[in-house]
C-alpha cells in the first residue's frame, strides 16, 4: 500500500468504485480506494439492481439518465460485463390520484427530453400480460428503465478506474482519520497509514461510522429492505421479450423479471430501521431474517393486481439493509467546517445514481464545482437539526412513503414540531396551519374561527384557497403581518469585512443604514445566492438569506473566509420577527415607535435600529410582498411582546396574520423569483434578471469574468412571466412550457395570483423568445393551457406603493 496519494476513497460498493472511476476521468490518478472487505461487501451485493431515470427532482433526474447511459462506457473500457437488460418500465395507477401523478412525471419527463408516453392499461396489459387490467386506470412507459448485475457495475466501474491509474487495496480497513496541519488526512487503517489530501467517505453502511470518526454525524440511516425471487413461472418463461419493469402503487411494490420468474420487493409502510446506532463492523455478506409477516399485505393486493403471483413459488426471500437520508436523496459534497472532507453516501439507488453522484463529486473535487444543479444532494441540504433521532423518524416515514404521493401542497407530519419560535402557541390559537422548513415550524395559512386547520393534499386548489386570498387581500387594502422565522441570517464584522463581501457578493456593499439586494455567483457566474445586506456599523453587515440554505451557505462563506479581519456568526437563531405589509403598514410602525418613519425620513431600502414599544428592534423598509412594507427583527425573547403589540396596534388598522401561502401569491404579482426555484445555480443573473444587482465597477468579485463573458454573448435563456388560463389548478413548478407545439422551457414556480385574480408561471424560456408573441402553452395536469407572457409586473409596476 502507498503512503501517500492525492484522494483516499474509503468503501469499493457502487458508489466508491464511481467515485474513484471518476476521478480518474478528471485527470486525477494518484488515487486509492480502500475497502475493508470484498468489493461489493456493503448493501451493493445484494440489491436488485433496478435502475430509471424518473425521480421527483428533475436534476437528480438528470443524473439518473448519466447514470444508465454510462454502463456503456464502462463496459467497454473494462471488458466487464454490467449485463444491461433494458426492457423500460411502466408505472401503474389504480385512482385518479395516481393518475394525476403519472400526468405531472410526464410533462416534468418532457422537459428532460425523456420519452414517456402515457398509456391506457389495455396497451399496459399487451406490454405485460401478467397485469390485471380491472385494477388499474392507467399507466406511465419509460424506455430508460432497467437493471444490471449489481457486481458486474461495481467490478466494470473498479476495472476502468485501475486502468485509469487507480490503485484499490480490499481487506484494508479505514480505524481513525486524522486532520494534518497542511489540510490533508492521515488515513489509519488495519495495514499501516496513508497520507491523502483529500478523503471521500463511500462508506455506504458504515457511512456514519466513518463521519464519527471525524466528529460528524451524518444524517443516515439503514432500513431493512425485502425483495423475493419467484420460481420460474410458465407465464414468464415463455416469452420472446422480457418483461418491462412495473411499480404498482396501489400495493407499493416492484417488480421485473429474472430468468423466467419474477423479483418483486416491497417498500413496507411499517418499516423497520435496521443497527440504528451503530453498524457493527463484523457485518459481512450476510441476509437478515425475513419477515414475511411484514410484507403480507403487499402481497395480498400483489396477487389480486397480478394473477399469475399468487400460484408462484417463491425461491428465495432477500432482507438487507441499505441507507437513506431523511428526504430518500443522496448526501454528497464537502464537508461544511472540515477540510478536503467529502461525502457520497445515503444513496439509496447505486444503479440509477451511482453515476451521477461519481460524476459531480469529482467535478467538485478537481474543477471546484459540480458542474451542475445539485443542490438536492448535497450534503449541506440539511442543518444541525438532522440528529440522529430526527434522521430516523424522517428516514421511516420517507421508505414507508416510497410508494404514496406526496403532493404539492402536503407537509409530513414526522419529527414534528421540532424547532418553534416563542408565539407558536399564538400562532396554533390563531387557527394556523403550519408547515417545517428547515426543522423550523411557520404559518401557511390561517384556517377561519371554527374550521380545523388542515390543508387537503391535492395537485389541485386545496381549502387554503379562500383563507389566502383574504390574507392577501388583506396586505394589498389594509395591513397584514407574518413572521420570518423560516430566513437564514448572519452577522459579519471586521475591518476587512466590507472588502470581503464585496468580493463574495455581486452588489456594491450599502452605506451605513441602507440595504442592498445582491446575487452570490459561483466562478462560472451560476447563482448560488441571493441575499440581502444591511450596513449596521462601521463594520458590521447582517445578510438576510434563504433559510433551507443556510449551511450551503456557511460552507462558502467560512470557505471564502480570510486568515483574519472578518468574523462570520450565523444569527438565525437569535434573530427573529416579522413582515408588516401593505398600504397602512407605515401607520402600524409609526404607533410602536417614537423614531420618524414616513417617507423623507425612513425611505425605501433603510435599515435602522429602532424601539418598538419596549421592545428593541432592527427596521429595514423591505420585505417581499412587493408592497410598502418592513421586515422587524428582534431577539427571540422579544418576539412574544412584539407579536402582541402589533396585534394591539393593529386592531382597528384592519391587521391581519398571514402566512407563507399569501407571501408565495403577493409576490408573484410583481414577478419575484426565490431561492431553489428561480434561483439555482443552473441560471445566471442575466437570465433571472437579477443584472440590475450586479455592480460591473467593482474592480473584482467572484464570477465577475463569466458575468462579462455573458454580457458579450447575450443570455441563453429568459426568466419570464405567464399568465396562464387554468382551470381548477394553478402551476407548482417543473411543468412543461410549450410554444408552436414543441416544449420550449420549463416552469419553476407560480400559482395563483390573488389580488390581480389570475393564475401565474415563472418560467425559463430560451432568451430569443422571452418577448416573442407566439401561442405558448402550459402543461398542467397533462392538459395544455393557453398562457400569456406578462411583461411587466402585475401589482405596481411603477413601484409607487413601495416607493411611497
Ligand atoms: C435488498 C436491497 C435491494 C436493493 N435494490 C436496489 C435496486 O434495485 N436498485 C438500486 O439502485 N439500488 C438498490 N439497492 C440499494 C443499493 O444497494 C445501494 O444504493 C448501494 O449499494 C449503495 O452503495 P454504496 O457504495 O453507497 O454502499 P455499500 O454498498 O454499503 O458500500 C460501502 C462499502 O464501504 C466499505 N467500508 C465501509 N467502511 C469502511 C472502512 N472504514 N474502511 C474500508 N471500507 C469500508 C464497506 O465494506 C462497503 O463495501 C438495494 C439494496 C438492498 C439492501
């Protein structure tokens, strides 16, 4: 074994032998994957196999269509075979529910440029005869669907990396990592010590395991999974073609073909954790013991929905754990606070991921990017709130969720409430429904006196309808109030403080007691931020951003942080408050303070300290709904007094609470994007219209030189607005934009816009046809609906509301 290499990639499962076949693609060779056992020896062995592209989130999507089209590749620079079978996959849906389900897959497949194609269950049935065509209303084909030999991948991705110069000792495992002081690890391991610069934990099963032993706890956790084998069936056998794959909602199983029987596994709504704790090290190639108890339900509808099933033998019974984070996607990336630390784990789909995670992980590592949207796996998706109790609760309810919808509008009740600010029970009295963001509770919506405060799930309007259009009424004739507990926000101070974030963030930094609004760019100028920034002092900025991003955030911050001059503090915990908006908003703060707010004196993108009654407060003249409004924000111990005395304030200004459902429909009136919907770091400021925040004077900031490049170039795409002619269901994000009969961009987020009274879409359209009249189109529901550009924002173009 070496004593020194470039990355130690610790565990040779599927997502290792990528990692390190990737690496080597990029360029990198002095690389070494180290695994304790066989290759193979953690859940890899034995999984099914199963591989498809579709996955709720279009860029994971992506990568699962990378992921299937690479076995190629590696089979012929290896020799080894991966033995593809790609027979596609149907998916089946026995109510309308599931049918609306396979609509939205479809127009979001559109987008992808997959080929799925709607079918009824008759030519469902011709394609699998097995299937019982009464059970079902219809069913979704994907030809990308398929499996492989789970040891053949691994063996063909380990093959092509030795011959791209990689070198991988099994029987070797990892005991301790120790930081060097020149930021590299020293690798102990049972042989002997390596020095790596960089270490990636693959470790699968004991992912977790490997975390600790750098003093992280990653959010994993394995579940025992069961799948059995049929004996041959006559049924099967004697095809000429193999059978496609099949998910059947209705009894939440899958299934495919093997030889001339059938696999059939099962995501077991009463599920069962496996080694929650810890996973003991001795674990080798074994099963655990079969629970046929736990699966006989599924196996009752099974038979009803397939026939042929219920006369089969059953040759074997496989029980095996394999990992999950709290959301079912994988956690990759760098190590938020630790250096050269990396992470691919909680992949809970090797066959359709595998790929995909290599692939963007050794973007990252070598060009210091993924090269693409992956902020759905990436580790730092989840806070310090994802312990370990949190990661089991969510882990259960999302494997015992594999096979039901989520909709749109659902929020899961598990691990919850978990954080609350100090008015949730005010909140609670006040009838609100509340969702979790972030581990943090906040209203939706608020119910009426005397009706329960639940919202229907649906891809269509649900109950919240009627309760947010008059909040939002509300904020557009009289005042409203909501509270910001779901933003992220920090505190950065120091003599270099301004220079360094005026080189992070594309805006000039504001003057002393102003705001500016400001877009973070990665090198390739891809947004990766948007925040707002307050001067506080001399030397003092707070910055306002998106609250689930707050650790991807940190980590480029404290990435980008110098030896000295500059102290970051995340504050989101210790501050606190509320939005205050609409016409009589001004008269609502002027009868808590003694500070002049109108106009000349507080205008528009001030911040300022100021008591609020007797409570001590920052004021900023911002806030979201697009209307005159303020964003108060106080220490958390203050925020009860705060919430009562604007109430009292308030009583006979009309005040209103409203929640994140109003906020979301105010502010598509004046066409303003958010975070992880229009802003993502796929799109340029350019292209989100975000250009107007970007300072080009600055002498330096990162992403300047892509900005300019861009600038020669034009945008290659447009955010837009639509107004779309809906009937009964609003957009939600990620269908798809048609124009003259061909998909032309896709949505990002929208629905309905209560007080100019239409149904909105954001969306990105190729830059040529941002202002082109032209009949577009809007996919909802798998119907096509007529939608209008909206050039100018719907609620006060001229900005006087705000302004005034
Ligand atoms: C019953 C079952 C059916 C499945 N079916 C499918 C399917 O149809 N399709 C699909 O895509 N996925 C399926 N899966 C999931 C799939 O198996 C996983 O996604 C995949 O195996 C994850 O691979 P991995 O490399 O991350 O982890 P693992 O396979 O667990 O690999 C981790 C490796 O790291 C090694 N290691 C850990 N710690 C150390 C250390 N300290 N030192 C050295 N080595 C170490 C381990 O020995 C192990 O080999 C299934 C899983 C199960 C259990």
């Amino acid at each position: 074994m070496k004593s020194h290499a470039q990355v130690v990639v610790i565990g040779g499962g599927v997502v290792g032998c990528s990692v390190l076949y990737h690496l080597t693609k990029a360029g990198w060779r002095d690389v070494v994957l180290l695994e304790r056992s066989e290759l193979t020896s953690g859940s890899t062995w034995h999984a099914a196999g199963g591989m498809h592209t579709l996955n709720s989130d279009p860029n994971v999507a992506k990568l699962q269509h990378y992921t299937i089209e690479l076995y190629k590749e590696i089979e012929e620079i290896s020799g080894q075979s991966c033995s593809v079978h790609m027979p596609g996959g149907l998916m089946l849906a026995d109510t309308p529910a599931w049918l609306d389900f396979l609509k939205v897959t479809q127009g979001t497949a559109r987008v992808l440029g997959l080929e799925t194609e709607l079918i009824s269950i008759e030519e469902a049935k011709e394609r699998h005869p097995l299937i019982n065509e009464k059970r079902f209303l219809g069913a979704l084909y994907d030809p990308m669907e398929g499996h492989v030999d789970p040891s053949g991948v691994t063996h063909a991705y380990a093959k092509s990396a030795r011959l791209g110069g990689a070198e991988i000792e099994r029987f070797t495992r990892v005991v301790d990592l120790q930081p060097l002081k020149d930021g590299g690890w020293e690798v102990i391991t049972d042989k002997g010590g390596i020095k790596a610069e960089h270490v990636v934990n693959c470790g699968g099963l004991w992912a977790r395991e490997v975390g600790r032993m750098v003093g992280l706890e990653l959010p994993v956790l394995a579940m025992e999974h069961h799948y059995l084998i049929t004996d041959e069936m006559s049924e099967v056998s004697g095809r000429s073609q193999e059978l496609p794959h099949c998910i059947d909602f209705g009894a939440e199983i899958y299934m495919r073909q093997e030889h001339g029987g059938l696999v059939m596994g099962t995501y077991e709504r009463n599920c069962v954790p496996w080694s929650p704790k810890q996973t003991p090290w001795d674990f080798g190639h074994e099963l655990l013991q079969p629970d046929m108890d736990r699966i006989s339900g599924n196996l009752d509808m099974a038979f009803d929905h397939f026939p042929a099933l219920e006369t089969a033998g059953i040759k074997q019974v496989i029980n095996g754990p394999f990992t999950f984070a709290p959301d079912g996607n994988p956690l990759v990336g760098p190590v938020r606070g630790l250096k050269n630390f990396w992470v691919a784990c909680g992949v809970m789909a090797g066959f359709s991921q595998g790929g995909g995670v290599g692939l963007a992980l050794s973007n990252w590592m070598v060009e210091g990017d993924p090269g693409m949207d992956v902020f759905a796996m990436d580790v730092a998706r989840f806070g310090d709130y994802a312990t370990m109790a949190y990661t089991n609760a969510k882990v259960r309810e999302n494997y015992g969720r594999r096979f039901r919808i989520t909709f749109p509008n659902e929020e899961l009740p598990a691990a919850r409430p978990l954080r609350t600010t100090a008015i949730y029970d005010r909140l609670k009295d006040a009838n609100a429904v509340f969702g979790a963001s972030y581990g943090m509770e906040h209203a939706l919506w608020f119910a009426p006196e005397g009706v329960e405060p639940f919202e229907t799930p649906t891809y269509r309007r649900s109950n919240a309808f009627e309760p947010a259009k008059a909040e939002c009424k509300a904020v557009r004739e009289a005042v409203g109030m909501t509270e910001t507990a779901i933003f992220a926000k920090y505190e950065v101070t120091g003599p270099e403080a301004e220079g360094w974030l005026s080189h992070l963030l594309t805006n000039r930094m504001p003057r002393e007691g102003r705001l500016v609004l400001t877009p973070m760019l990665n090198p390739a100028g891809k947004i990766i931020g948007d925040f707002t920034v307050a001067k506080v002092g001399p030397e003092r900025f707070f910055i306002f951003g998106s609250g689930i991003a707050e650790d991807y955030h940190l980590r480029w911050f404290e990435q980008h942080l110098p030896e000295s001059g500059v102290r970051l503090q995340s504050r989101s915990r210790d501050l606190q408050g509320f939005i205050i908006a609409g016409p009589k908003s001004r008269e609502l703060l002027a009868r808590l303070t003694d500070t002049d707010v109108s106009n000349a004196a507080f205008p528009f993108m001030d911040f300022r300290r100021m008591d609020l009654g007797m409570v001590p407060a920052w004021v900023g003249r911002i806030n979201f709904t697009g209307d005159l409004g303020y964003e108060l924000w106080v220490a958390p111990d203050d925020l009860r007094r705060l919430h009562a005395d604007l109430l009292a304030a308030g009583e006979d200004l009309g005040l209103c609470q409203f929640g994140l459902r109003a906020i979301l429909s105010l502010r598509l009136e004046k066409s303003y994007g958010t975070w992880a919907r229009e802003y993502r770091p796929i799109y340029t400021p350019m292209e989100a219209g975000l250009d107007r925040f970007v300072d080009l004077r600055k002498n330096a900031f990162i992403g300047r030189d892509a900005v300019l490049k861009e600038k020669e170039t034009g945008p290659k795409l447009r955010l837009v607005t639509f107004i779309v002619d809906v009937d009964e269901a609003d957009v939600v994000g990620d269908e798809a934009v048609w124009r003259d009969g061909a998909v032309v961009g896709w949505v990002t987020s929208g629905g309905y816009a209560h007080h100019a009274d239409c149904s909105v879409a954001l969306a990105y359209v190729p830059a040529a046809l941002a202002n082109s009249e032209g009949n577009f189109e809007i996919e909802i529901l798998g119907d096509r609906r007529p939608a209008k550009l909206q050039p100018e924002p719907l609620f006060d173009p001229q900005r006087e509301r705000m302004l005034g």
